[in-house]
C-alpha cells in the first residue's frame, strides 16, 4: 500500500515536468536546444525503462511494484514531452490500481490526468480507451449509473472513429451493467447484438466475454406442457 501512495504522489508532480524540464532553457543561448533535446531523450529512455519493469511485475503479479513502475513511467514521459506514452502509462498505472481493487486511485488517475492529457492531444482513441477504463471501474465499485455513462461514451466515439472492436467492448460493457442491475432482458438483447456485429467482423476475440456475461444471467426454464 505504501509503495501505491508513493507511485500516486510521483504521479501527482508529473503535471510540473514539463516545467523542470524548462530550466534546461532559462534563456536563448548557442546550444540549449541540443541540450533539451538529450534530456528529454533520457526522459523518454527512462520511460520506457520503467514502463518495461512495471509490465514484468505486472505478469508476476507484483501489482504494488507494477504501480511505482508504471507512475514513474509516466512521470518520464511527461518530461519527455512524449504524450502518447504518457497516455499509455497513465491507463496502465489506473488498471493496475484496477486489480489491486483501489477504485478510487484507478478512477482519480483516469480523470485527473488521462483525460485531460488525451483531450489536449485531441485523441478520440485515446480518450475512448479512458471511457473503456472508468466503465470497467465503476462497474466494479458498483457505481452502474457512472459506468453505464461512460460505456455509452465509448461507444459513441468507437463509431465515430469506425473503431468496430471498440464498439463492441461497448456493447457487452452496457449488457454487463444492465446484468448487475437484473435487466436481463435487455442485457440478452444487448449480447446477441454485440455477438451479431463480432460476427460480421468476423473476430472471435468477444466470444468468451459475451459467454462470460451470459453465465451471470438466471437460465430460463422451460415449461413443459
């Protein structure tokens, strides 16, 4: 736990970086871009390094550690003005959180910091990616009106970017939602529609989570006559 509030408080100064960053440049003089050029060169070096660590603790299991890696990766990135990675990082670091079952660290990161960067890069996708997280969250913190929201976002930007798989994981976020509020009826209908469009994308990747989500639903029993 402690080693989360670290990667929290990390994650907190990132938003100053980009002003450290700046004392590399306190005036124009002959050679300062060259010099910010190789520092934020081992920003972004530091980033990745960091990022990698956070992604092998994360496959040991060691989601405390994969929570400082993941915060300090993101702290880099935003020093290296490198704002995708940042993005990325970000996501990682709330969906570790995610795991660790820290809900309220995992949405703060998502809203505080995630969407606020992609809306200054103005990335659809990337704030797509951040509805898709804050859906997953506030379904597990049993908040359904806030999911149901965010899902429903996602969806609405998957369309406008053409981003099918996207849409999809929208759909079945939506189904999952109405599952949890026993609308089972409407969430069947919302599973055959996610399992009619995976099919006409012909991918197969959605086929576990839509059984997933069928298995929490009452089976019906048939009357016999």
């Amino acid at each position: 736990m402690r080693k989360s509030l670290l990667a929290f408080v990390v994650l907190c100064f990132a938003s100053n970086a980009n002003a450290q960053t700046n004392r590399f440049l306190p005036q124009p003089s002959p050679g300062g871009a060259s010099i910010n050029i190789v520092a934020s060169s081992l920003d972004e070096n530091n980033g990745n390094a960091y990022f990698a660590e956070a992604e092998r603790n994360e496959r040991k299991g060691d989601l405390n550690e994969a929570v400082t890696m993941f915060g300090k990766a993101a702290f880099e990135y935003n020093s290296a003005k490198q704002l995708d990675h940042y993005g990325t990082a970000l996501l990682r670091l709330s969906n570790a959180h995610y795991l660790l079952e820290h809900y309220s660290e995992a949405e703060q990161v998502v809203l505080n910091v995630a969407i606020k960067n992609y809306s200054k890069l103005g990335s659809k996708g990337g704030l797509m990616d951040s509805y898709n997280q804050l859906g997953k969250i506030y379904l597990a913190a049993n908040k359904y009106t806030q999911s149901m929201w965010f899902y429903t976002q996602q969806g609405i930007l998957a369309k406008q970017i053409g981003n099918s798989s996207a849409y999809i994981d929208s759909v079945i976020g939506i189904a999952n939602v109405k599952i949890r509020k026993k609308e089972y009826s409407m969430a069947q209908k919302d599973l055959d529609r996610a399992e009619v469009l995976a099919l006409r994308s012909n991918t197969n990747q959605y086929k576990s989570k839509i059984r997933d989500a069928r298995s929490l639903m009452p089976v019906k029993k048939v009357l016999r006559k």
